[in-house]
C-alpha cells in the first residue's frame, strides 16, 4: 500500500497510539483505557509532507507514506 520513508525504526508499547503530528515528528498518546499516561515527542526524524499523502507509522516501526485517492 505505502512506501518506507523513514530510517529511523520506533519501538512500539501496548496501549499507546503513534501518528505523525503537524510538526512532522512521531508522536505517542495513551489510548483511553491507559492509565497515567501521557503525549510525548517519540522519534528524532523529521518528515517533510506533501500535499495528497497520508503519512503513518507501518508494522514494521518505519514512517511510511501513501497517495490517497481523490474522490
């Protein structure tokens, strides 16, 4: 589906959510059912966006990118 882009590899925790943030860093939220947990920077790797790609963070731990479809 995606393309790697990232060659920095995050180590994913359970009850956590990753996204790219506006500031293109990777970022960790707790999910609602996480106790005591916070928001934080996770990764050191800037991404540049482009206009009609979606960013996310793939299985493997990579930052990868897809075009998404115009309706």
């Amino acid at each position: 589906m995606g393309k790697k882009i990232g060659k920095e590899k995050i180590a994913r925790q359970k009850g956590y959510l990753y996204y790219i943030g506006k500031d293109g860093y990777v970022w960790q939220a707790p999910m609602k059912r996480t106790k005591g947990g916070r928001k934080k920077r996770v990764g050191t790797e800037k991404i540049t966006r482009k206009k009609g790609y979606m960013y996310y963070l793939d299985k493997a731990g990579y930052i990868a990118e897809a075009k998404m479809a115009r309706r």
